[in-house]
C-alpha cells in the first residue's frame, strides 16, 4: 500500500557548533542558527555536502487513502517497526496523553526539557490520536 511519512530534520546541536567551528577556521561567517542551517542543507543540490552535515531525522506522521491503524500514536508506532526512526517513547519525545491534565504535565515537562536537547526545536506538539476524530475535525 501507498503511504505517505512526515517527519521533521534536525541539526544537532554538536554537529552545527562543529560545522561552525570549521567555517570560522575557514575565514567564512557562522550560520545563525541549527533550524535554518538544516532547512538550507535541504535545499543544496550537492548530496555529497548534504551527507556531511550530519542531519538527523524523527518521523512521526503516516497519511494513507488506505486504513493504517486506529490512531496516530498507533501509527507512529508501527513506523518504528518498520524501522523509521520516530520519536524515542523512553526519552518523553512522544507520549500518549489522557485528558487535559496529562497534557498540561507533558507542556511543563518540556518548558525546562527542551533546554537540555541535543538539538534546537520551537515546541511541542499536540495532536488528536484517533483517527476517526481526526477526520471529523478535518
């Protein structure tokens, strides 16, 4: 079956700071920041520079006209069995939440968390697991 994955690249925070080093080394202007140096690497037409950038990836979307599973955590899931790198469960990247209270713990958890990620993001993410209320809501 067709399917299409979404995901988002990153720049870790250690490869960008490398990357940097060596163009200042070079007499050329650092990058300002990892999002945009990444979302530039994208657009480079040269695969071989785009390989040494050391980008890295969490997928966590999958769009069939086809039934996949029951709901987005289910099919976020199942792209990890079939080996996509997806958002790591153990580390909090992705948690199932039940109710408002459980994700007003999961926004704070990450208000002091995501200063200490190895790589740049603007926040979180909140979305509506089951399916079938996915497609009421559009």
């Amino acid at each position: 079956s067709d399917f299409e994955i979404r995901g988002e690249i990153v720049l870790p925070w250690k490869n960008f700071n490398a990357m940097n080093e060596q163009r200042v080394a070079e007499g050329l202007e650092p990058y300002m920041n990892p999002r945009n140096t990444a979302s530039g690497t994208l657009k480079l037409q040269d695969s071989s520079i785009v390989s040494q950038r050391g980008l890295d990836s969490f997928l966590y979307g999958i769009y069939s006209n086809e039934k996949l599973q029951g709901s987005h955590y289910e099919n976020v899931m199942k792209a990890g069995e079939w080996g996509f790198r997806i958002p790591d469960v153990d580390k909090n990247f992705i948690r199932l939440c039940r109710g408002k209270g459980e994700i007003l713990d999961f926004i704070h958890t990450w208000e002091e968390t995501r200063k200490d990620l190895p790589f740049e993001i603007d926040g979180i993410v909140i979305k509506v697991n089951r399916s079938y209320q996915q497609e009421i809501l559009g």
